[in-house]
C-alpha cells in the first residue's frame, strides 16, 4: 500500500538548537513494520550535516553556556532533561513502537529507565564536584 508523502509525519535533525533538514534536502520513509508501510518522513543526513552537527557540538562544548556553567548548574540540566523525558514517555514510547515494531509495553518501560539515566548522570555533579577536578 502507497501511503501519500503528505500523509507522512514530517520529522527533523537537530542541530545547533535548531530543528532543520539535510543540507541535500533528501529524506527517506521510515517503515512501520506491524503495518508494512511507511508513516514518517527522515531526513537523509549526509557528510555536510554530520560536519555541521560536529562543529555545533564543538561550540556548544567550548565557546558556549556550557563550557561557563558549574557542575551543579550542568547536573540540573540532565536531571531537567530526565524530567522532560518523563512527561513525553508515553509520545516517545509510540514512535519507538511505529519505527522499530517492538511492544509498547516494552518501549514503555524503556523510556522510563533512559529518563532515570539522565537523573543518575545529573546527580553524579555531586561526586565530580569532590573526586574530579576539571
């Protein structure tokens, strides 16, 4: 079954805080595999998109915010993010479930552990904070 391109959910890369397309402007259909059909449409990041996504990083790490903020101020951030990924669980869960097939049951319960990574990474400022000096 053909599923009309319009009808594709449209997604983005993110680089540099920015949601944006590949430089080529090519994307490719991401397949549902419960349905056989296609029912997103992904960018096709080539080597300019990884080069601007790698220069952006570099950035973030060493000239912006980051690179000014204390360990505590960065571990709040993870742990904001943890948060984030808390409240959009169950979306996160769904796409998880239409791109790769697996169970919703099982995405579910996996969304929820990655955001408690980003909870024990943020708490870990505590620990760098006395045993590692940067």
């Amino acid at each position: 079954m053909n599923t009309p391109k319009a009808a594709l959910s449209p997604y983005a890369m993110q680089i540099n805080g920015e949601s944006v397309q590949a430089a080529s402007q090519k994307t490719f259909e991401s397949d549902n595999p419960f349905l056989g059909q296609p029912w997103a449409l992904i960018p096709r990041g080539g080597p300019l998109d990884v080069d601007r996504a790698v220069q952006a990083a570099h950035r973030a790490f060493t000239q912006g915010a980051w690179p000014k903020m204390t360990a505590t101020q960065r571990g709040a951030l993870l742990r904001k993010l943890g948060d984030l990924i808390t409240t959009h669980a169950p979306a996160l869960a769904e796409i998880e479930v239409r791109d790769n097939g697996k169970l919703y049951a099982e995405m579910s319960a996996q969304t929820a552990y990655m955001a408690q990574w980003y909870h024990y990474f943020g708490g870990l400022q505590a620990v760098s904070l006395k045993y590692i000096q940067t």
